[in-house]
C-alpha cells in the first residue's frame, strides 16, 4: 500500500487505485475509511496497520456504536473496547453532531 500524505489527513492506495484514507492527530485516529466498492478485501486492516505504525505509544479511536463492521476490522488489528461515551462530539470530525460512541484503545 502507498500512502501520500497532506498534514493529518492520509490517502491510501493500491498500485494507482485510490482505496481509501484516514486521518491522524497525535495518537488519536478519525475519520478512517474504505470506499465502498472495495469493502471485505482487507483494506481497512492494511489502513489500520499503517496508521498505528506513524504513531508513538498508545492509539485512541471512537466508532460510532452501531458500526460493527469497523469495530470488528478495529479488534482485527489489536484494538481493545475500553468504554462507551453517551452524545459525544469531538472537534476533530467537523460537525456539529453528537453521537454515541465506543471507545477503542491500541497498547503501543
């Protein structure tokens, strides 16, 4: 996979096909994503690993609660469930919508 870069935001790619991307603040993951065509062909995990690697210590996510898919590709990859948060809002995702989330921890 190669991975071009542009402050904290990660675009990710198979050869010249574009796959998907992630963004990363300090330890905290966001707004990880595979485009839809390309789902269930192990993408998400390869975006996942590459993301842990450009970090230094303990990563953090949030999921919103119903997205099983991305929790299972999450715990895939090491990511351990640590704690639900009820109308949660980080600045980091760029709306102003609340939402209930599951926290994730990765132990670097």
């Amino acid at each position: 996979m190669q991975v071009l870069s542009e402050g904290e935001d990660y675009f990710c790619y198979d050869g010249s096909l574009f796959v998907g991307g992630f963004s990363l603040y300090e330890n905290y993951l966001y707004n990880v994503y595979v485009l839809e065509p390309l789902r269930g062909r192990g993408y998400g995990k390869q975006i996942v690993a590459y993301a842990i690697k450009k970090t230094f210590g303990d990563v953090v996510l949030d999921v919103d609660v119903d997205n099983k898919i991305a929790k299972r590709c999450y715990e895939a990859c090491g990511f351990l469930f640590e704690r639900n948060i009820k109308n949660y809002y980080h600045k980091c995702w760029g709306t102003n919508k609340r939402v209930d989330v599951d926290r994730y921890i990765y132990k670097g």
